[in-house]
C-alpha cells in the first residue's frame, strides 16, 4: 500500500491581487509545509503585505487560489484556525493583559476553563505573568511587553498557522531574540509559521525556506541551500601571492573574489603575468541579504 505525501498546510497556486489597473502581487505558487517556518521577504511595494493579508483572509485574491488547512482562505471558518499579528497591532490599553486575552478568549469561542489554561501558559511563556498578577494596564506597558500581549492574543485559539508580520518590529536585540526563541518553540510544537521581517540575518537564522519577492514576482524560492544554488549565491575567494588589482590583503596573501570558477582562471592569469601564483581557492556563501540585494536590486 502506497501512502500519499500529506498535504501541505498552505498552497498557493497562480495567485494575484490587482489595485486599479496595477497589479500587487502576479502568479504567486508557493507550499507551505506543515511544522516549517517559512519567510517572505522582498523591498518595499514587493507584495509582501498583500500576499499575507489574503492568506490571514483578510483581503480576497482577484486569481489563483490560497488554500490554508485544506479551507480556502476567504472560507469564515478558516480564520477561527489561524493566529494573526499585523506589523502594526493596536490593543486596548485600558484593558490588563488576562482581560484582554480572555476577550478574544470568548470572540473564539474557546471553553472558559481551557481558555484559561492557554492563556496562563502563553503569558508565563511570554514573561508576562508578573504583570498580568499585578494588573498593570496594556497601555502601561513597554512596547516590548505589548507586542508580547499581541503575540499572545495570536495564540489564544491555539492555532494550526500563525501569521507573523514583522513580529520583532521596533523591538531591542534582547526582546527582538526573544520573539525569535518563541517563533522556534512554535515549530517544535507543530505549528506552522509564516512571517514577514525586514531584517534578514534573523530570516536566515531561522527559517526552514524562504519566498523572495520582487514587484509582485517570485525571484527566489527554498531552502537557503537551494536560493544560493538558484541564484549563484555562492563564491569563490582566490588568494594569490601578489598584489593585483581588486585585490585585498589576507592571512595568506591577496584575496580577490568572484562569482565563478572560470573568474578564478582570470586571477590566476593575472597572478601568473604579475611574477606570482595561485596559492588557494575556498568556497563563501553569500548571506540572504547579499543574495536579496543582488536579486532585488533592479526593482
């Protein structure tokens, strides 16, 4: 007996969002497997935004489809399923954090008991615990702490997806590496995980796969592994025994570096013309944001 590969939790096939006659997002595929984390980058007016709103079903794509769950993503039942938390999330500052996570608590409809059990636990998770006790109001708290509450609404439905856009936005290293810590613990979970973020050496620290975008485009789609493989992202640094232009001074003599093998027969040559010699070749993977400048830079 043959078993199928199980479904993705997210699938995206042709999708486009068009504003007027001009188009935010254009044929869009993408899977999401189920457990990933999975990054969408891309500069400004990529599509970003859009394309997570339409998979939060807060926006209806003008083609294609987004299936979330195996449930279309304008299907009402699919939000009750998801945990959702714009780049910019306002909350009800005259509310403590217990108050406000026991309102959405009941706009779910989840039983009072377990209501209280998620919530207990998203705040001692969260550090938030402390302050929920000592009934500090939302509106009282650093922006740190109520992006925390934020992201604990988010989870108060114990969803299947969350949606994070630009989760550590605006947030210190310490509570920005904290976020991402929690982020993590979601996937070991079960949860599946998408999000949004501008700043890419955490993306690369963390994410399973990456969707780079580009006016609307998919430029690039994978793992890390597979995105330098797809767009040359890796490179070779020639070090010779003589100064020759472009070069730089190294540990073992002057480095140059291109992007190709057969770059590396030209410095070699040069080397050869100046008096000196190739003394070593070593591969560099670029990071994500090198690769996301090179891939982006004509938008």
């Amino acid at each position: 007996m043959t078993l199928e590969p199980e479904r993705p939790m997210v699938e995206i096939r042709g999708l486009g969002r068009r504003y007027g006659e001009s188009w935010a997002v254009r044929d869009v595929s993408f899977d999401v497997r189920r457990g990933e984390i999975f990054g969408i980058i891309g500069p400004n007016g990529a599509g970003k935004s859009t394309t997570i709103k339409i998979l939060a079903g807060l926006l209806a794509p003008t083609e294609g489809e987004a299936v979330v769950n195996g449930m279309r993503c304008d299907d009402p039942r699919h939000k009750a399923r998801i945990g959702y938390l714009p780049e910019e999330s306002p909350l009800y500052e005259d509310m403590t954090a217990g108050a406000y996570l026991r309102f959405f608590a009941r706009l779910y409809e989840v039983p009072r008991a377990e209501a209280q059990r998620r919530i207990d636990s998203a705040l001692e998770a969260l550090q938030l615990d402390e302050d929920a006790r000592d009934g500090k109001k939302i509106g009282d708290m650093s922006k740190g702490m109520r992006r925390k509450v934020a992201i604990a609404r988010s989870l108060v439905n114990d969803p299947d997806l969350v949606i994070y856009d630009e989760p550590a936005s605006g947030l210190d290293p310490v509570a920005s590496a904290y976020i991402l810590d929690l982020v993590r613990s979601l996937a070991r979970r079960g949860k599946t995980v998408v999000f949004s973020a501008h700043n890419l050496f955490h993306m690369e620290r963390i994410c399973d796969r990456v969707l780079i975008l580009r006016k609307g485009e998919v430029v690039a789609l994978g793992s890390m592994k597979e995105i330098r493989e797809a767009t040359r992202g890796t490179q070779y640094v020639a070090t010779v025994s003589v100064p020759i232009a472009e070069a730089s001074p190294g540990e073992k003599g002057f480095e140059v570096t291109v992007e190709s093998l057969e770059a590396v027969k030209g410095v070699e040559k040069r080397a050869l013309d100046a008096g000196g010699r190739l003394v070593e070749v070593r591969t560099k993977d670029m990071t994500l944001e090198e690769i996301f400048l090179r891939t982006t830079a004509k938008a």
